[in-house]
C-alpha cells in the first residue's frame, strides 16, 4: 500500500494566515518550510487513490502530487473518493473543491453525512453537479451492547484491492453544528489494510483521548499517523499570549505530558509511528526544537508533507 502524506497541518495551514506567532514568523521568512492542510492519499495498486479527509487545499495538493493527476482521458482522475474522519471544515471544505468529480464516493459515519447535509450542506450542492455516493459506514455491532461511540464499522472494501474500517474515538461535534447529539461517534480513525501483503495503516489525526481499545488497534496495525496537533497543554495560550486560549486545545490531547500521546505510543516500540495534524505553534514544526528531539528520541517520526510511505 502507498500512503502520500499531501498535507500535515491542522486547519489553516502553516504559517496561519491570520497569526504571526513566532513560528508562523519564521516560516514567512523562509526558516521553516510550509505545510498544507491535513490530508492523505493512498492507493492499494497505485492507480486507484483514496483521500482520507478532503483539505481545503486539496486542488493544490492534487496538482503536486504526480500520481494523482488527472488523464489519461480530459476528465479521467485516479481519485476514486474520500474517508471522513470527521466533520470538521477543515477536513470537508475540499469536498466543494472536487465537485463535478464523476462516480466519487464519501464514507463516514452517519452524525458526519446528516451534518453535510444540514449545518453544512455540501452534499446537496455537490449532488447537483454530479451525483455521488454517500456512503454510511454500518457499525458493527456486539450482540446486547447499545453503545453507539464503541462500535467500529463494518470492514468494506476500495476499489484497489484495500479494506477499511472506521473506529470511533471521540464524540466532539464541530462548532457550526448547533446543539449536536453528544452520545454519538463524531470522531473516528480510518484503519486501512492491504490484504495482499498483511500491511495495515491507521490514520487518528484528532484525539481528545486517549479511548478505551485504541491501544488493542494500534496493535493491530503496521504504520499509525497520530494526532500531533498540540506539542503541550499550555502551547496554544503561550504562543497568542492569551491565559484561556490553551484551555481545552480544541479537542486535541497534546503529545507530552503524563497523559499525552507520546506515553501511549511509547507502548508500541515495534510499530512505526507518525505524528501529523500539527497545529501552528507546536515546536514540533521547527526540526531544531526541543520537543522535536525529544519525539524523535522517543522513535516517532514528524514528516513534512509530500512524504510518501510504504505499508
């Protein structure tokens, strides 16, 4: 499996257009490369490529990634559709980008697609230029249980000869939905087989938590991108001199810390592990920090974009 990492910032990109904090300073003046919004290709047979997330930078990401241009045909595209994570803008708005796609498909969970249709109604606009398949993932369900934030998806299968499943991992609604179900699966990870060669890929770019079962899924699995959005709980308050603005981190655990994402995946020494979704003022974008040496001390990895993988 081929996994092409197109963008690894959170939303807004780096540098944020409307922030000038030092490191956003930094990259404008050219010391720090820039990084495109979150989202990532893969391909089972290199001729077939599925997004996870639609960024808005997505036609741009499109135009520099060589195996994702369209032809040979004048409307031909290898792009056979998308995997929400989520709802959130940052991860759809590009959906608008590919409208006029033909035979495109979206999966996600049904909270996702109602959203899309309601508080952010792209599937009607995007239906009106050529209709796609919206495609609810059906959750697999236990026998008695009635926990619907604990039910993975059924497996099904891409065009290419891969498998997917989506696990819920955290039930935060993005801010545009009024008055959202609190006792649903907002958030999920995509995890990604090859069956051919037994390699799996499991892309989580937004954590909250660290949820019950996602050791077991890490377990299962070859490759991980993790949510590395926030390096520490105090970074976002520090960086925009604001005492509240690092309160929540907007649903994201940080990666240091007692309960941050680098001692959970410490407990996985023999997977490899990559952080992605970095938000602007996280010192992981600056290669020379601290902290990028600590996580890389640690044996996780902090890729720029345009990284291509092989799982």
């Amino acid at each position: 499996m081929r996994v092409k990492l197109l963008g690894t910032a959170a939303g807004g990109g780096f540098p944020q257009w409307n922030c000038g904090c030092a490191l956003c300073a930094r990259c404008r003046r050219g010391e720090l490369p820039s990084r495109f919004q979150d989202s990532v290709a893969v391909s089972g047979n290199g001729r077939d490529w599925w997004l996870l997330n639609a960024s808005p930078d997505i036609r741009v990401q499109l135009e520099a990634t060589s195996a994702l241009a369209a032809g040979p045909g004048p409307r031909d595209t290898p792009v056979r559709g998308v995997l929400l994570t989520d709802a959130e803008a940052d991860h759809t708005l590009g959906l608008a980008v590919l409208r006029g796609g033909a035979d495109l498909t979206v999966y996600a969970v049904p909270p996702v697609h109602e959203a899309l249709s309601t508080a952010l109604p792209l599937r009607g606009l995007l239906d009106r230029y050529a209709p796609w398949r919206w495609q609810d993932t059906d959750p697999l369900t236990t026998q008695g249980s009635t926990d619907r934030t604990a039910a993975a998806s059924a497996p099904f299968t891409l065009s290419g000869g891969l498998t997917a499943t989506l696990h819920p991992v955290g039930t935060k609604a993005p801010k545009y939905v009024a008055a959202p179900a609190t006792d649903v699966p907002w958030a999920s990870a995509v995890r990604i087989e090859d069956p051919a060669t037994g390699g799996a890929l499991l892309y989580a770019p937004c954590l909250a938590t660290w949820p019950d079962g996602f050791d077991d899924l890490l377990a299962s699995v070859t490759c991980a991108l993790v949510d590395g959005t926030f390096f520490s709980a105090e970074e976002l308050g520090q960086a925009v001199r604001s005492p509240d603005a690092g309160q929540s981190l907007m649903g994201h655990l940080p990666v240091s810390g007692p309960g941050g994402t680098l001692t959970g995946l410490a407990r996985h020494p023999d997977l490899r592990r990559l952080y992605t979704h970095f938000n602007n003022t996280n010192p992981l974008l600056d290669p020379s920090s601290d902290a990028a040496d600590e996580v890389r001390r640690a044996g996780v990895e902090v890729p720029e974009d345009g990284r291509e993988l092989t799982v």
